[in-house]
C-alpha cells in the first residue's frame, strides 16, 4: 500500500467519529491507535515465541524481561498479552477490558507511548459512544508491518495526519515536522565533509541530536542516509520533544529502530535540558519560527545570569517574541570539543530570517551572532525556498554551524541563495507550495562541499530569449554567446571573511546651542568646560570593521558637521548578516525612448478600440 493510499485509508476511520465527536478532537482516536496496530504488526512475528518463553520463565521464578528482549531482537520491547488487534474482535462484549489488558501487557517503555496520548480515555469515550469495536476493526484491518510499510513511509503517514489534525484545529503544523526534502539537504550538509563516517565498512560509532524533536523525521532520515552510505556504522540517536503526542509518535519509531528510547525525553528543552552532561557528533533542529519564550523566561534569565558561558545562554538573550536563537545557543553548548585535531561537531538548525539582522550592536541577537563568528563557528548559510513549509511561506534559511571546520573554510563563511532550486508540487499542502527535487539537492550539497563562488549564468540571444542556463563556478569556462545576445549573471554562492559581517556603531554628537547660537558648555563635574551635546541632533554610523574609525569620521562626518566629535563611551560592536543584500542584482530600468514607444503603442491600440465601438 502506498503512503497516500494509507494516509487515506486511516483517515478513513474520521467516518466513523464524525458526529460524535469534533473534526479537531479525530487525531486523539486515530494517532495512538495507528501507532498501536504498528507496534501490534512489528511484534507479530515473534508473539508466539514471547508468549512461550514468558510462560516458562514466570514458571521457573525467573525475570522473563532479558530473555524476551533478545527474542524480539532490534524491536527492544515486547508484548506478554495474548492478545493483539484482530484477536480482540472475537469478544466484542469485551473489547474494552481485553484492550487495557493488552495495551498493559507491552514492556515498561511501549506502555509510556500510550500514557503520553492520554489512551485510556479515548478508550472510555468510544466505548460509551459505542465506537470501540467500530474503531478496533479498522485498524485491525490494516498491514502496518515495516515489510509492507517501512519506516520512511511510516513517518510520513505520521506528518501528514498530523498536519491534517493541526490544520483542523487551527494549530501550526510547522512546530511538528519539517518538509522530508529539507532534511536530507540538512542530513547531506552535515556528513559531507565527514569521510570516515561515509566510508563503507568503517565501523564508526556517532551520536546525533535533535532538541525539538517532533515525530521524530530528522533523526530517522539520518539514520537511513547513513545506513545508505555505511551499514557498518552506528548512529546513536537523541531527542527531546514538548508535545506529548509527537513524543509518543517519536519513541514509538525509536523502539522499532532498535534505538534506546532512553534516549528520547520529553519536556522544554529550553527550560529542562534533558541532557545536561552530555555533548553530540551531530546535530539537527527546526525550531518554532517567531514563538515567544515567555513562558520560560525566568528559568533561561537565571542561566544565562548565573551560569554565564558555563551554562548554554552565556553570549546574550536574543528578544522575548523570538526564541529561535536560544536554540542555536543550546546547540553550541552541545557541541563536542575538538581535541588534538579530534572529535568536534556539527550541526544544521532551520531558522527565519529574523536571527540573521535583527538588532542592533549590543542587543543580544547581535552579541549571539558576535560569539558565533568571532568564535569561527559558522560554516555556511542557506537561503531556501519560500513556501517550502506547511504553516508559513516566509523565507527560512539552513545554518551550518561547526567547530572542526576543514583548514581551507577558516575564518570563513560561506552563504548559498538555494531560493532558486525548487519545483512547483501538483497539490499544495497548506502553505507548502514548492519543494526540492532531488536535482535541487544535489547542487547546494555540491556547491557546500566544493566551498566554491559560483553563479547562474542565462545565456539571452539577440532578442532577449533565454537560450540555456547553467551553474558556473570560478573555474569553470563561460558559456557561448550567440552574436547580439549577452549574459544574466546572478551569483548563487559567495565567500566571506567573518569580520565582514561585522561594524563598530559610533555615536555622533554635535554641541547644543542655546538661541543666540553659542555653544552650551558644562559648567560642574568632569567633563566642565566642554560642550554639551544636543540630543535632537544625534546620530549614530557604522563603520565596517577593519576600518581606521577616526578616517571614517573626517571623511564621512566631519565634512558635513564640522563641529561634531564621537562619543568614545557609547561604541559598540555588532554583527548582521544582511544575506539579501549579498545576492542583489541591480537591472538598470528600461530607456525612456522604450517606455514612450511602448505607452504610444498601447494608447494607440485603445483609441483604435474606442473607435470601433463608436462605429
């Protein structure tokens, strides 16, 4: 069956809810139900011999729960219930019962999943609407086994009921899951430069990270890129998720992995970092976009003025409306060190455009943005798509951020406008309009790895068609002009210093005058004798860093207020990263003489028009 024909099929099961129940209220029924009848088929292989083997040993006095583990083998959970969904048909008086017994029988670990969607009362509501053997017959009919369903297909069942869900309920879909396109860009991102991990039959063991991990998508196309590439590596994975039922959803796909769901915590990673101790080989986030941190004010104030830079928000505290940066921040504090030339880590976390120029010198975006680049930190930024998410088309870029940067991307960053590699889908999904082929992929990841300048380059002929485009980098021979034709250049890939993000913001003063015109100065204190500064007058100017600030000043200020002097106690440092600036192309406007022809054209055709009706 394939993914959208499931998708439909378990939606189906809203038939049978509609009326009793409202549209918002479905995925409370359907979500731990499906991810019931997957455990059900995973573990139907080896229920007969679990079942045997639990007998013996309770018989014997014997803990059954290391013999039954290694029977069901990579599952890591297992079900002493004899029980499973189509059994529970064959008593229809006592679905209800037999239901709890069954969901009562799975191992510690698999019962936690059910606790989290709030399960047994679902299970009271539909048995006195007299909807529970109606609901368990559906699923009871459905083959979630991973040979029929695999795990890829199954997360995306999983993301599209929930968009479905969120949709109805006015929720946002984006703080679930992340378009599966734009997490194998970020996957590809992170492993690329990383040979030994790549390398078939190396037998490498990394950890992977993921702080809002939602159902569970970027971990799991991690997994799978990597077992792709080198099936003797081992990927441990990690997670932390706030809502209840993606975190279900996400150690649900842990524990048939074979993964430690240990390893999967719920909770606000903001506010209960559930690994305080521990650091990560890579990591992967998409943050919420613009959700306020209010909530977790007081906790992540107090570490970020207690802790400093032993805790996670030493370099500063971007806006309370925003919290996208402190998850940059909580990913940096995670970042294995790199010693002798070994370890180290890197990681790709989505985020809007707001982190990359909001505030200014001194604020804390900017001193975040400071620490980042200051520290060598960032590797690459790439502008995506709009409307490549289901709740939101606004811009959203991929930062790569890395502490084991390869000797030739030093001080260096290097930003990718991907805003161009995209193809329209056949049918929008919320907001989601475009998507990245895998063509699309392919040339960021190509670009990223070969830490290139390139551009677009459309070749036009003599009338101004477009005769072929194509990607050209430095090294590469520019295309053929046909005679009368030119070339649009638009760059795709640049290259710069850290610090040409950075400017020293001085504030200008000028001396208050009183209504004579004579200069008002101090009379008391420090500064007495010396003109005061009028502050309906002030200004401020940034000057890029590098810059000698005093030449600035006498020659971008001085000429034009030529009693104006800097006030030394209010400069300041910052850093933006004006990403759009970098890739504008100027077109010049069209001549006059083309305009004027054009207008008398189309005058003339309406008054021609106008004189045929009048006939």
């Amino acid at each position: 069956m394939n993914q959208s024909a499931l998708s439909s099929f378990i939606w189906s099961v809203a038939d049978l809810l509609r009326g009793n129940y409202k549209p918002h209220e479905y995925g409370r029924f359907i979500l731990p139900f499906t991810v019931l009848r997957r455990l059900d088929c995973v573990l139907a292989p080896t229920k007969d011999k679990v079942l045997a083997e639990h007998r013996k040993k309770t018989d014997a006095g014997i803990n059954p729960d290391p013999f039954l583990r290694r029977l069901v083998g990579e599952a890591r959970f297992y079900n002493t219930s004899p029980m499973d969904l189509p059994k529970l048909l064959g008593d229809q008086d006592h679905i209800r019962q037999n239901l709890y017994a069954y969901v009562q029988g799975f191992s510690p670990e698999a019962r936690d999943i059910f606790e989290r969607f709030d399960f047994y009362t679902q299970v009271e509501r539909l048995a006195k609407d007299k909807l529970l053997y109606l609901v368990t017959e559906k699923f009871a009919n459905i083959d979630l086994h991973p040979d029929r369903v695999d795990n890829a297909q199954m997360g995306h069942v999983f993301e599209e009921l929930i968009r479905k869900f969120a949709e109805l309920s006015n929720e946002t879909a984006g703080e679930h899951f992340t378009p599966r396109e734009v997490i194998r860009l970020m996957v590809n991102l992170i492993f690329i430069e990383d040979d030994d991990v790549l390398t078939p039959g190396n037998p490498v063991v990394r950890t992977i990270y993921d702080p809002t991990a939602g159902t569970g998508g970027m971990l799991s196309v991690a997994a799978e890129h990597l077992m792709e590439h080198n099936p003797a590596a081992r990927l441990t994975l990690y997670g932390q998720e706030l809502n209840d039922e993606s975190y279900a959803i996400c150690k649900a796909d842990m524990l048939i992995r074979g993964q430690d769901v240990d390893n999967i915590v719920p909770g606000n990673t903001l506010s209960e970092d559930g690994f305080t101790h521990r650091k990560f080989d890579y990591m992967l986030s998409n943050p919420p976009f613009g959700v306020e941190w209010k909530k977790v004010q007081k906790a992540v104030r107090d570490e970020h003025e207690q802790k400093g830079f032993e805790g996670r928000f030493g370099p500063g505290l971007p806006r309370v409306s925003d919290g996208s940066m402190l998850f940059l921040l909580h990913l940096v504090s995670k970042m294995s060190p790199v010693v002798n030339g070994e370890g180290g880590s890197r990681f790709g976390i989505v985020l809007n455009g707001s982190p990359l120029f909001t505030g200014g010198a001194g604020s804390g975006e900017s001193e975040i943005r400071r620490y980042l680049l200051e520290n060598d930190l960032v590797e690459a930024i790439i502008g995506l798509p709009t409307d490549m998410f289901y709740n939101t088309g606004i811009a959203t870029y991929v930062w790569i951020v890395s502490n084991k940067k390869p000797e030739d991307r030093r001080g260096q960053v290097q930003l990718i406008d991907a805003s161009g590699f995209w193809r329209k889908m056949r049918k929008s999904l919320g907001s989601k309009r475009k998507e990245m082929g895998e063509d699309d992929i392919a040339t960021v990841t190509r670009l990223f790895g070969d830490f290139t300048e390139a551009e677009r380059v459309t070749v036009l002929d003599a009338e101004g068609r477009e005769v072929e485009q194509r990607i050209v980098t430095g090294t590469d021979n520019p295309p053929v002009v046909p005679e009368g034709g030119k070339l649009k250049r638009v760059p795709i890939s640049r290259i710069f210093d850290n610090e040409a993000f950075g400017y020293t913001t001085i504030t200008v003063e000028r001396p208050l005058r009183d209504e004579a015109g004579n200069v008002v100065k101090f009379e008391k204190g420090r500064q007495k004798g010396q003109p005061q500064p009028d502050s309906s007058l002030r200004d401020t100017e940034n000057v890029p860093l590098g810059e000698d600030i005093q030449a600035y000043f006498e020659r971008e200020v001085l000429p034009h207020a030529p009693d104006a002097w800097i006030d030394e106690g209010k400069t300041k440092v910052g850093y933006e990263i004006p990403f759009n600036r970098h890739f504008y192309v100027f077109e010049p406007p069209r001549p006059l003489q083309e305009i004027d022809a054009e207008l008398k054209e189309v005058a003339g055709n309406i008054m021609r028009m106008l004189g045929e009706l009048a006939e």
